[in-house]
C-alpha cells in the first residue's frame, strides 16, 4: 500500500470583518498608516484617547505575533491541559491496579472458603481423608496435601507463591520442600523439631576427633559423618569439640610478650594514604602503651623518607631502647642505620612470614584507616593538617579499658624513667647473640634470629620485658 503524504497548506483565508466593526478597522488603518493622528481616531470613534491607544497596541502585538518565526514542528500544548491528560492517565494506571487487585481477591476469598470447607479448591465437592487417631500426626487443619493443592490452584489462578503462601498458612520455603518431596513419592509432613538426641559411641567420637585432627579441621560435618558411621548433627557436634580442644591447645603452647614501661620499645610502620595522589604516612608508636608519638608524611617509602622520620620522632620524644620494624628494604639502609647508632637504639625484626608479631601496629592502622574515611578527599597540604589531629584525637581523647579508663597520653605523660646505660645493654645484646649463634642456630634458620633472641633475653633479665607461656598470642 503506498502512502502519499501531502504537505499541509499554510495559507489562510482573510477573516471576514463584522459590518459592526468596519468603521473601528478603517479609522485604526488610517492612524497606522499616518493619514490621522490618535486624537482624530479617537474622536471619530467617540472613544478616549488611551482606550484607543490600547486597542491600537492590542492590534499591533496580533500583527508581530503573526509574522514572527514559529518554531518548527507541532505547536505545545497547554500547560494544564498537558496536566489533566497525565492526571487522566495516573488515574486510569490506578482504576486498573485496584481492579486486577480486587479480582484476586475474590479468587482468593473463594479458594480459602473451599479450604476451610474441607472441599477441592478447583471442584468444590468434598475430599476423602482418613480421620485422624491418636497415634497421627498432626490434625486435619494441618493436612500438608489440602494445602498444597490450595498454593498450586492459586497460582493456576496467577497468584505468586509469596502471595499464596501466607493464604494457605505456611512459608514459600515449606511449600518449596513439599513440592520436592511429592515430585521424590516421599513423605511430605514429619514430625516438627530435631529429633531425640542419641548418645555418640566414644569409639566414633575418638575416630572422628582423630579425623579432625589430621585434616587440620578442614574436613565437613558430613564428610565426617560418612567417614565415622554417625549422623551429620552428631559429627558436628565432634567437629566442633575438637576444634575448640585444638586451640585451647594452640593458645597454651603460645607466648605472649609485655612490655614493663613505655619508652622501651617503639614500633615504627607506614600506611598508604590515598589523597589527590599517592602518599605514605610514617607512624611511630610506642609498644607499651597506644601512644602515637609521629607521624611523617611523605611521597616515597624510601630509606632517606624513613631516616628523617625517625631522626624528627627521637628528637621530640626520646629515643627509645629497642626499634622494632618489619622486614621493609627502606628500614635497613645505611641512613636509617646510622640515625639509630647515633641514639644507641638496637634495632629489632620479628620472624618471617608472621605478621602477627606485629599487630599491634596492624591494629592501630586499622584505627588509623577508619578515622581518615570520613575524611573528603583532601591534598597533601590538607593531608599535614589533619593527620596531627588524628593524633590528638586517638592520644587524647580516647580512654581505654586496658588503661584503667585512661588515655595514652595520661600514661605516656607518667611514664618512669628508664635506669639503663645505652652502651653497657647494646655489648651485652652484642655478646649475647653470639653465643646464641655458635650453640643454638642451625642452617635455614634467618640471620637476625640471634639477635632478636638476645635482645629478648636481656630485655627480660632488666625487668622491662615479660614473657608468659600459655597466656594469650
């Protein structure tokens, strides 16, 4: 079918002027056309001189509106016609919704009345059931089959499992699992809780303790079940009790180190911190008490950044007896070494590959990470600024069980001072280490191994460290 589309013709038709109305167009062509003035008009149409002024003026603005420029396309409707037809539209949206709703109500009201009738939700006649005895279980009024029927009519009626649900009495889930159990030709209904407890065999208890230990406890509950001969609730039960006996064990052959006095050990770690660039963030803490003694900003993690670091942190706050460090390549350079020689601090590694040896600046940077994410985004100038004040704030303002319901810097502020000659502690770590390293290190062990067990040792017979066995880690 071929469609001709014909353009839309623009041109329009001279209105007609009324008899009435001749004169008034004539005199007001006259005036426009300079042949009278407005007083001449105005007196030949017995009018005042404004009031004609103003049907001249209403007479101009139709003219310039008639030969301005249209935009192209459609002229706009109305404004409140535009808002009567949405208006129209959310109405009619609304009228639908309620019917539809109102429909599926009367099928659910019909399909309910069938039930409680004890009828086929579908037919209406009766159905046949076995009178419940003592010994059933469950009543009529809990038949999971008259139930079921009723969700699977519903939902033939288009009704959503969540909306039937509730109208049948029982939750999607327990619908969901009847209908699996139908499809498998079992039982739909049994008896409600967990059923009696049994005693476990000590002899499956034993195997499946010594099962958890061998794997490690990574093994499941119902592995372990297939594996031992018990039910999944009873092989976790074993599961779970060798796992706590595990780490009573765990936690009874750890160490655990106190530091006597704050000013004895610093611990020193960088943070990455993210503002409008890359940029690290020195923090130097004492190890005895959450005291935050530096922090030193800086756009390299390099062994000059981390020098200068703590040369500024030992001129504020002293230096301290030991500096304990992870193994970073920036906190073993020639410029660190030399800024810790000039304060006589020995300098302390923790093992390899275990962080937890130094979680407690792991721990503050997470307090560290979690002041700053408030923070907008900010430069590094900013970044100088407001880092001082996460300082203050954690030093300061922070009292702490651990403390006696004390901030770090009332107890750093009450620190004792520490009676130790610098020169006579680093010969003995010195001598210490040696015989430790001639009598105690065999091969594979790490370099610094005898060093850091000198420095604990001595630390230990000053009274300023504490090691307990069995304790925490």
């Amino acid at each position: 079918m071929l469609l001709i589309m014909t353009k839309k013709p623009t041109y329009v038709v001279a209105p007609e002027i009324p008899e009435a109305q001749r004169e008034r167009v004539r005199v007001l062509m006259a005036v426009l056309a300079g042949e009278l003035t407005v007083t001449d008009g105005a007196k030949q149409l017995g009018l005042s001189r404004n009031h004609f002024q103003t049907l001249m003026h209403r007479a101009m603005e139709g003219l310039i509106d008639g030969i301005s420029p249209k935009a192209a396309g459609r002229p706009a409707r109305p404004a409140v016609e535009a808002a009567l037809q949405e208006e129209n539209a959310r109405l009619r949206r609304e009228l639908k919704n309620l019917q539809e709703r109102a429909d599926m109500i009367d099928r659910l009201l019909g399909v309910a009345g069938n039930m409680l009738k004890g009828k086929s939700p579908l037919s209406g006649r009766g159905k046949r059931t076995k009178r419940p005895t003592a010994t059933t279980e469950g009543t009529d009024d809990e038949d999971p089959e008259r139930r079921l029927d009723g969700a699977a009519t519903m939902k033939a009626f288009g009704v959503s499992a969540d909306e039937a649900a509730p109208i049948v009495g029982r939750s999607v889930a327990t619908l969901r699992r009847w209908r699996e159990r139908k499809r498998r030709g079992e039982k739909l209904r049994q008896r409600p809780g967990p059923k009696p407890s049994q005693s476990i065999d000590a002899a499956a208890t034993a195997e499946g303790a010594a099962l958890v230990r061998q794997l490690r406890g990574i093994v499941g509950a119902a592995s372990l079940a297939r594996s031992v001969g018990v039910s999944r609730r009873q092989a976790a039960v074993i599961k779970r009790q060798t796992l706590i006996a595990m780490e009573r064990e765990r936690v009874a052959s750890c160490g655990h180190v106190a530091v006597a006095a704050p000013g004895v050990v610093r611990g020193f770690d960088a943070m990455e911190v993210k503002a409008h660039g890359r940029w690290w963030a020195l923090i130097s803490t004492d190890a005895a008490v959450p005291y935050r003694t530096s922090v030193h900003v800086t756009a390299s993690y390099d062994g000059r950044s981390v020098a200068e670091a703590v040369e500024r942190d030992f001129r504020q706050h002293g230096a301290p007896l030991v500096w304990r460090v992870d193994r970073a390549r920036s906190h073993e350079t020639d410029e660190v070494f030399e800024v810790l020689d000039r304060h006589g601090v020995l300098l302390l590694h923790g093992p390899p590959h275990h962080p937890g040896y130094y979680g407690q600046l792991e721990r503050q940077n997470r307090e560290h990470r979690a002041w700053l994410d408030y923070l907008p985004p900010v430069d590094r100038e900013e970044l100088d600024r407001v880092l001082p004040l996460m300082l203050d704030a954690l030093n300061v303002k922070w009292r702490r069980r651990t403390l006696g319901w004390k901030t770090a810097e009332e107890v750093w502020m009450a620190r004792p001072a520490i009676p130790v000659d610098r020169s006579p502690l680093r010969d003995e770590v010195r001598d210490k280490a040696a015989r430790i390293r001639r009598h105690l290190i065999a091969r594979g062990q790490p370099a610094d191994l005898a060093n850091r067990l000198a420095i604990e040792q001595t630390l230990v017979n000053h009274g300023l460290l504490k090691l307990d066995i069995g304790e925490r880690c």
